[in-house]
C-alpha cells in the first residue's frame, strides 16, 4: 500500500506494535471507524458517498487489489478489532490522535500493522510450520477475495438455515423468522453503504417487515460502542484462554463478524455504522450456524439432512446428465449401514462418492498453531469421513453391498468450510488418523480400497459446477488426488488441469424462491434496463 513517507520516519519492528496502539488510544473510535468506512467505500466504487470523509488521491479510489495503493478488507478489519481491543486514552492527555480525513493516515497505520506482521512472524514461524501458516493465512484473506455477498452463498444458507426444524428454533429463540431477519439485514447492509453513522432506517414496508421484527433483528446485528468494545476484548481472552497463547495481531478474532453494525448516541438519536457492509450479509447466512448450535440434535440433523439435499439438487441441476442419490442401507454383521451419503450416478453406475460434513469450521481450527489438536473433534470427523468412504469402497470390492462403481471413482469429502485450505500436512493428518480408525473398526480395508480422498468445501463445488460440464467435473476430482497436486484446493486443481465451458452458466436456483421480494426487485431492476435501453440510455 502506498505510504505517506515524507511525514512517517522509518519504524523499529518491535515498537511498530506500541505506536500503533498509542494512535488508536489516542483516536475516537467514531472518527476512525469513519475513516475505515470511508476508505473500504472509495475502493467499493462508492467514492461519491465516501468523497467528504476522506481525502484521498484519485489512484487509491480502486477496487484492483493488486494496486499499490489497495487496502485490504481483511487489514482494515484487523485494524477495527485492535482498536476495539485498545483502551483508549482520556481526552485530556491524547498526544497522537489520528488524523482520519486522510488516506495518508490509512497508509501508514496499514504499514504500522505490517511491521507488526512481520516482527511476530520473525519468531513464530519458520520452515518446521511455514505450510501451516499458509493454512492460516488462507482463511483470513481468502473468504475476503471471494466475497460475501454472493447469490449462490446467500441462497445455500438460507436454504439449509433458514426452513424447518433450524427455522422453527431460530425463530423461537429470538422472536423473529430467518427470512425477515435476513431481510433486515439486507436492508442494513445496502443502507448503511451509502454512509457513515446513519439514522436509523424508519421502515422496510416495502419488504412487508414489520416494526417488532426490525427491532428484534438490529439487536441482533449490532450493539453500542461500548458494549462492543467490551465484548470483543472478552472475546479475544476467550480463545486465548482455549488456545493458551496470546495471539498475534492478525488472527485475533473480529467481534464485527458478530455484531457488524455498531450504534452510538448523538445527543437523542442512535447512530449507525457498518465499517465493513460486506460482514453484516455474513451474519445474516453463515452466522446462523452459530445461533442454532444449542438447539439439539434435531436441529442439527436438519441442517445435516438440509447441506446433503442441497449438495445434491446443485449436482443434478447445473450438470443434468448425473443422477445424486442420497445414501443408501444395506445389512453387515446383523447391523445396519449406510453407504456414503451422495452416490453420484452416471450412465448406470456410481461415478463419484460423497460424504458430507456440515461442520463449520471454528476459530482454533483456522487460527491455531497446531489445527488439528486444538479443534481435534472437528478434524476427527473429517477423518471419520474418509474411512466411510473407504469401509464403502471395501464393501463394494467384498460384495457387501451390490453396486456397480467406476474403478475410478474418486472419494470426496464435502465439507460446509475449508477444512484443509492450503495444507498438505493437514491432509496427510486426518488422513492417518482416518488409517487408524480403519485398523480398528475395519480391518479387512485394504490399499485397493483406501482411495486418496479429495477435499472439497460446497463453495468450490458450486463455483466448479457453473463453469464445468460432466466430464470435466469428474476430471477434476480425478486430478486431485494426483501427487503434483496435493494441497491444491480442488478449485484451483479444476482450473489449472481440466479445460472450462466457453461460457459461464448461471447459478441454477433463485433466491425468490426462498424470498419473494428478492424476486420482486429483480424483475423491476430488469424492467428499468429494458427501459433504458430502449431510450438509448
């Protein structure tokens, strides 16, 4: 990023930590969210609304993240979380406030943390765990460069979320449905792009939402500045207490991803601020996991049977020429079994093997030195889905169960999340630990049977089915189980070892059917550009 040199002398690494906290103590935490806000929205081609917040070069008003002058979303949300995290200095005595109508400021507080970066790097990682550090790298950027406001995203979570036995709990536990609370949030989300500290909004009627269920909605979508504050310091301890380490300035947790709009009074009306928009359509899809993870194993099972239809129905409708069934049940040793649960038929036989796991991933398991101990039961499912795959294929080759499959058919774990993003030696853990269970339970598995699993979040899934046909989808599973390929994401493996359509195809199904004003504004969007394009405009 492009930095204000001619005012900033050179940093010591090891005192650009302190200087940077002295600054957001010394710095209210109104101007300096508006100036997150300001600088996200100029590099969101929203700079017309941005303009009066901020001075800035007209080179940084970009949305290419490669430019010299980009500030990365998942920096500047790095950023928020160390300012809530920093007690914050009397008024009286603050020396080194900010100056946030700048962008020259944001420069060099970005600078600021990348000393920080890299001076906790110099002694954390080295080439004993440099691959998992990539691991953890990954989840912290990669999410940001996708995106979170996607239709395909929003459209999977409310799908899974937001009916049955999740919606039914959601509702009674908050008083408000999942479809009116997205609703809600998809107002505040386009709303609170257009400013910063906003009035509150006075209605959504044209979204048939009523008064109580906005209330009950914002209250979960965002909190006054001083009680975020509080809990995101209290969050910070949480994980470092779970972990036993402190944690560097980069993985410490975002209470934005919990609470993404904060509130503040000015004089007797309540002020809102999205620093980052993005975070609060987050909340509102894959944040639910999080508010039904005390509902019991109904709810669970819901959302389990729920991700599995899904998985199949987007199977089955980008690449018609399958045929997903979900899992079937056979007898062995006087017990009942299941096959995995996706059976993916082609032509009269099994092409490919799904197991799901709709486990999301939690923050130890993104953030921790050693992932797979300090979030061993969510890794120990991901191995326990390899070995169903490999007790299946043992069955098929023993004549347990008849059914014809492809002799190269690969063994695909799908996952809610990125389990193993960007890391080999993750793989090759719960892959032993997945020959373990084997030994154990199965013992008559053999080398034949243990086909190399393929990892693959349901993101990748769907983003590979819009630009692939049959063949070239089974290729790229094929693909990466090769050896020049291990830790690829599957994604990129498909990208770079089989050929893609000439043309995108669209994304299969439509969140009007889930919302019906989603559906509404579309086609008067539609109509207004025939309209405008009929008049040349």
């Amino acid at each position: 990023m492009a930095q204000n040199r001619s005012n900033e002398p050179k940093i010591d690494p090891a005192a650009a930590l302190p200087v940077l906290r002295k600054n957001l103590a010394d710095t209210e935490d109104a101007s300096f969210l508006c100036m997150i806000w300001a600088v996200h929205a100029i590099q969101d081609e929203r700079v017309s609304q941005a303009a009066k917040f901020l001075k800035h070069p007209k080179e940084a008003a970009t949305t290419d993240i490669g430019s010299q002058y980009s500030a990365y979303k998942w920096d500047l949300e790095t950023l928020i979380a160390l300012d809530l995290n920093t007690i914050k200095t009397a008024s009286m005595v603050r020396m080194r406030p900010l100056i946030t109508r700048d962008y020259n400021t944001v420069a060099n507080i970005v600078n600021l943390l990348r000393a920080v970066e890299n001076h906790e790097n110099s002694g954390r990682v080295d080439g004993t765990n440099v691959l998992l550090e990539l691991h953890r790298i990954g989840h912290r950027q990669f999410a940001w460069q996708r995106g979170f406001v996607q239709i395909r995203d929003i459209y999977r979570y409310l799908y899974i979320y937001g009916q049955g036995e999740c919606a039914a709990y959601f509702e009674k536990s908050y008083g408000v449905s999942v479809m009116d609370f997205f609703t809600v949030a998809f107002g505040h989300f386009a709303y609170l792009t257009q400013g910063p500290w906003m009035e509150r909004i006075a209605n959504l009627d044209v979204f048939k939402v009523s008064q109580d269920a906005i209330d009950k909605s914002l209250n979960l979508l965002s909190g006054d500045i001083w009680m975020v504050r509080r809990e995101s310091r209290n969050l910070l301890a949480k994980f470092e207490k779970s972990l036993g380490s402190t944690l560097p300035v980069t993985y410490q947790p975002s209470y934005l991803r919990v609470k993404p709009i904060i509130r503040r009074a000015v004089g007797r009306v309540d002020r809102y601020i999205a620093p980052l928009p993005a975070l609060i359509v987050l909340r509102a899809t894959v944040g639910l996991y999080y508010d039904l993870q005390n509902g019991g194993t109904a709810v669970t099972n819901d959302a389990t049977k729920r991700f599995e239809e899904y998985a199949r129905r987007s199977l089955k409708a980008h690449c018609p020429g399958f045929e997903p069934a979900p899992a079937l049940e056979y007898t062995y040793n006087k017990n009942t079994v299941e096959t995995p649960d996706i059976l993916l038929n082609q032509n009269g036989r099994i092409a490919a093997v799904f197991e799901c796991k709709a486990t999301k991933l939690t923050f130890e398991a993104q953030y921790a030195d050693d992932p797979a101990e300090s979030a061993k039961n969510g890794y120990s499912q991901i191995s326990k889905a390899i070995f169903q795959l490999w007790r299946f294929f043992s069955h098929v080759r023993r004549g347990i169960i008849e059914v014809e499959v492809a002799p190269d058919a690969p063994a695909i774990v799908l996952t809610m999340d990125a389990w193993t993003q960007v890391s080999g030696e993750l793989r090759r853990t719960v892959v032993a630990e997945a020959e373990k269970i084997a030994a154990a339970r199965e013992p008559d598995i053999n080398e034949e049977d243990k086909r190399p699993p393929v990892f693959c979040p349901i993101q990748e899934l769907d983003d590979m089915l819009t630009v692939s046909n049959e063949e070239q989808l089974l290729a790229a599973f094929r693909a990466a189980t090769l050896p020049d390929y291990q830790g690829w994401s599957v994604r990129d493996v498909r990208d770079n070892a089989v050929p893609k359509l000439d043309e995108h195809k669209d994304f299969a199904f439509e969140v009007g059917e889930l919302l019906p004003w989603w559906k509404v504004l579309r086609d008067a969007r539609d109509a207004e550009r025939e309209v405008a394009a009929s008049i040349g405009v």
